[in-house]
C-alpha cells in the first residue's frame, strides 16, 4: 500500500460493512489532530488520478494526429495545383510532361513504365531497326533439318567459308562427311557421335526485311520436351518433310502406338500458339519424280494440318535441298534437279512470315529456357539467363525479381537478338540476361521467370485449363497423373476435377462433371501440380496461359489456362 496523510477523524461512531453480510461497529475517539501513516485511498481516487496523468499523453496524441493530418491535406493540394496546371498546359498546347506522357505522377525508379520511356526516347535517337521474328525448325529425325540450317546460315554469311571447310573436314575424318553442314548447328559432342539434334540450336542473321533468330528443334522422339521449349519461344515454323522414298512415311505414318514427329510437332506447334507454318520438302533431288511426289506428301500432310487448326492461307509449301543448296537462299538453277520448282525460297518463305505483335507496356515477363552459373557465366557473383521477352522491356540497370522465391537482382548487361551489350531489350526479343546473383544463383532454373519488382508473377499449383485433347490409348479419368509443360515449365500433374464438356465445334457446354474424356474432346478441368510453376491466365500472358499434357512420352493434349488458384 501507498503511504499517504489521513485526515482529521471526527469522534463519533461509523459503520463499515464488509463483503458478506457482517456488520462491524467501530468507534473512533480523536482528541487531537494527529499525523498518522494509514492506507491508500479508496479505488475511485486512484482511477481519477489514473486518468489525470493520461491527459498530457492524450494531447500529445491529438496534438501529432493533428499534424499528420494537416501534411495529408498539404499534399493533397499540392497534387491538385499540378493537375490543375497540367491541364492549363494542355489547353495552350503544350505537351503533359515529355515525350507526351498522359500521367501527372513520374514513373518510379524501379517501375517498368520508366524503363519503357526512356528505352523510346533512346529509339528516338538510334533506330530500332529491322524487326526480329524468332522461327523454330521442326520435322521428324533425319529429315534434313540441321543440314538445310546449316547451309543457310552459309550462304548468308553468317558463319565464313573457313568454319565450313573445318567443319566439313571434321565429318570426313570420323567418315561422316555428309555432316559437315549440320555440324554448323549441331555443336555438342554427343550430337556430333549420334548424329541427331537435342537440344536447341540457336543462329541469328539477317535477311533484306528481318532480323532472324533461328531455333532448331531435335526431331527424335526422346527430346520432344527440348522441342517445346522451342516452340514455345517462337513466332512461326518451318516444318522439313523428308521427301525421299519412304522418308516421308516414317514421319508420319502411325505403327501401333508409335507416330512419326512430323505428325505430333505439327500437333505441339498449333497448341502452343503458331498458327503461320511453311513446310520445306528435302531430299526431292534425289527423286525421281519430284514434282510428284511434293503433290503426293501435300495431298496427304495439308488436310492433317487444317485438322490441327492451321488455317489455308497460312500454310506455304516449298522444296529445297541443303545438300545441294538449290531453292535456299538462290532460286535453282536451269540444270538443278529442282529446276522444275516455281515456288519460293527458304529465305523468301522466312521474309512473307507475317510479325507478331508484343505488348511493350506490359509488365515485365521473361521465361527462362536455361540458365548458366557464375562459373560456367565467367563472372564472380553473376547468372546468365537465356529466354524470350513474352512482355514489357528491361534495360541494363533495371531492378528485377525472379520467381519462383522473390529473388530480387539487377540486370548488369543483355544480349539482344545475338547482338551483345544491347543497352535495352523489349517484348519479342530473344535475350541473355546477365543478372548480379550470388548465393541465390541455384534458385535461378528453367521454367523461371523474371519479372518486376512491383507486379510479378505468382508461383501456384492449381490451375483451371479448357484443354482439347488427342489421341488417348485409355479415356481421362478423375485423379489421371500427366506431365504439364507451361513455357520452359514443366511438372508431375493430376486432373483433380472433370468441369465441363464442351462442343468441339461450338465450345458450347454439353456435359457438366463428366465422368471421363475420349480421344478429341474440349474440356474444363482442374490440374493439380506436384511442384509450383509461374503461370498466367491466358486471356491476360498469352504464352504464359498455354500448357501442353503428355502421357507415357506422348502428347496427349493441349490447353489454355483459364483460371489460376492463388491459394
């Protein structure tokens, strides 16, 4: 108890009632006034005093939301005079704020729309240039895929006489002297001592109207998975046929469970997004009759492609001969086996591709294909990442995040469509991004994505997906596990819910909660992912909202996301 003076009692007698029901008689005779040291006082004192020390603290609290309030409505004002002086401006016509900016609040340091302006005052200086199209070269193993490359990129000057002469001297020594031109592609060893393509091959060049990045895709069935990859970055393809006898049927015909690649790169490349396609037909020299035999693979190859979606106009057909080199870049010559060919080039063929429009102003997304280390990068405290801008632009200096894990770096330098030490890249562009990781740079793998700081992408693991599937050995059911690849992506995968069947003419409902799926069926399912993936709706990142299923080592079926489940 707290000591305090009690005061003068009088005499006279006082009752007390304590808790229960005892009463107490006390009587307390004071002669004179003394000081004595007795209890605190009672509890209604002590809130009172309670409260009366609170008061400095209340005022000091009222006094500070005071102020805050007063630097609110100061900014407020401020805000409106420059509104309201951005509209005077306007009205005696001069420009909002520079390069003709709609907004009356400057871009943040780290905000894309900064990066995008000042990447467009810098065009405004120094030319774009030619636009750039990324083409993925697709077609059964053996058709001649890496050899018609190969021979393109010589006769346009991309790689000098003196690297094809090694290269052609290296075939001979190991007896593969028929090689040498698609050695010129194929660089890795265990390609070079198999003689097939695995994984991308990437060459750059230019043509009178474009800048050309080219992607050529592994045609044997082990590495369809690499193929994706490609085709998920690319804008058109080229489709090389092998049209020697037989060649053309082991592309495409069916044995029992197994199809040729023709057949299902054809399938991939319509589900993924590209719907310009030119088919080369090789080996027609050393045929016979040529001109018959390119109507004979047309007349069985077009109506599969318009059955995968591929529109009329959309399809060109062509021969060439990378062996030989007639129709590549030249068109053949009087005496050539194809002399008898009216058609386009290769180059030309390239050249009619129609651009694809990428969204410059929109954030930031670029999927990443593959990714090199610090050691294998050849910098301290570094990672290179190879992919495609899907969105947005990004320049040297640009604070960016990639995801999945929130690892937020600094782009350090880019590579731009082959082109190093590019100040700036925008949507369209195939870029090596070199960004300043260090600890984190084993986080950093395919199927990434680097984005902004302030608007990224989400990793999730549910998603809804419309998807039309293909050839099924046994019907969908509920609980299927399949393998789901989402741009450079790809996870172990279940089918949680059966939606809705669809028309797949229409895209009418026709079914709600279907118990199974069949060969060629439109659907809504919910997938279940085992490992979380970044991913987009497709409405919103068209090449991040396309998925591909497959099965057992076959495609079974292609979709579009609809819905993506945050939580």
């Amino acid at each position: 108890a707290r000591p305090c003076r009690a005061r003068e009692a009088p005499s006279g007698r006082r009752r007390i009632t304590t808790m229960g029901t005892m009463m107490i008689t006390m009587s307390i005779t004071t002669t004179t006034t003394t000081t004595t040291t007795t209890t605190c006082p009672p509890r209604r004192n002590l809130l009172l005093l309670h409260k009366h020390h609170q008061k400095p603290k209340r005022k000091l609290l009222l006094l500070e939301q005071q102020k805050k309030q007063q630097q609110v409505t100061k900014v407020a004002k401020t805000k409106a005079a420059q509104q309201q002086a951005t509209v005077v401006k306007r009205k005696a016509g001069a420009p909002a704020t520079q390069h003709g900016a709609a907004t009356s609040k400057p871009a943040a340091a780290n905000d894309p729309r900064s990066d995008l302006s000042s990447i467009l005052r810098d065009l405004e200086v120094e030319p774009q240039g030619k636009p750039s199209l990324l083409l993925v070269v697709l077609g059964h193993v053996d058709a001649g895929k890496s050899t018609l490359m190969g021979r393109l990129v010589a006769e346009l000057g991309v790689v000098d006489s003196k690297e094809v002469r090694r290269r052609a001297h290296q075939a001979t020594q190991i007896g593969k002297g028929s090689f040498g031109w698609a050695w010129l592609m194929d660089e890795r060893p265990e390609e070079r001592e198999r003689g097939v393509t695995i994984d991308i091959a990437k060459r750059t060049f230019e043509t009178e109207a474009r800048q050309i990045t080219i992607l050529d895709a592994p045609g044997h069935r082990d590495f369809v998975t690499n193929a994706i990859s490609g085709i998920s970055q690319a804008d058109a393809a080229l489709l090389v046929v092998d049209g020697s006898s037989g060649g053309f049927e082991s592309g495409f015909d069916v044995r029992g469970k197994i199809s040729g690649q023709t057949r299902e790169h054809a399938q991939l490349a319509k589900g993924i997004g590209i719907d310009q396609l030119a088919v080369v037909v090789t080996k027609l020299d050393k045929h016979a009759a040529g001109a018959e035999r390119l109507a004979e693979i047309r007349g069985k190859l077009d109506p599969f492609l318009k059955s995968c979606g591929f529109k009329d106009g959309r399809i060109r057909w062509l021969c060439a001969s990378g062996t030989t080199g007639d129709n590549v870049v030249a068109k053949p010559s009087g005496g050539s086996a194809l002399s008898w060919f009216e058609g386009p080039t290769v180059v030309e063929a390239i050249d009619a591709f129609e651009m694809v429009e990428h969204k410059r102003d929109a954030p930031l997304r670029v999927p990443v294909f593959s990714s090199a280390g610090a050691k294998q990068g050849g910098g301290a405290g570094q990672v290179i990442v190879t992919g495609r801008l899907a969105t947005g632009c990004v320049r040297v200096g640009s604070q960016v995040s990639v995801m999945p894990g929130s690892l937020d770096t600094t782009v350090k330098s880019i590579s731009r469509n082959g082109h190093k030490d590019a100040g700036f890249a925008l949507a369209g562009d195939a870029v090596e991004l070199t960004l300043g990781l260090d600890e984190e740079a084993s986080c950093v793998s395919v199927g990434s994505v680097v984005c902004g700081p302030s608007d990224g992408i989400r990793a999730v693991e549910r998603i809804k997906a419309k998807i039309a599937t293909l050839e099924l050995e046994t019907p969908f059911t509920l609980g299927q596990s399949l393998v789901v690849h989402i741009h450079a992506a790809r996870a172990p995968a279940k089918v949680t819910k059966l939606l809705v069947l669809h028309d797949p003419k229409t895209g009418e409902d026709v079914k709600k909660r279907p118990r199974l799926l069949k060969s060629y069926q439109t659907a809504t399912v919910e997938i279940t992912m085992s490992d979380k993936v970044c991913v987009e709706k497709y409405e919103d990142f068209a090449s991040l909202g396309r998925l591909v299923l497959r099965l057992g080592g076959r495609t079974v079926g292609v979709g579009k996301v609809v819905k993506v489940y945050h939580t």
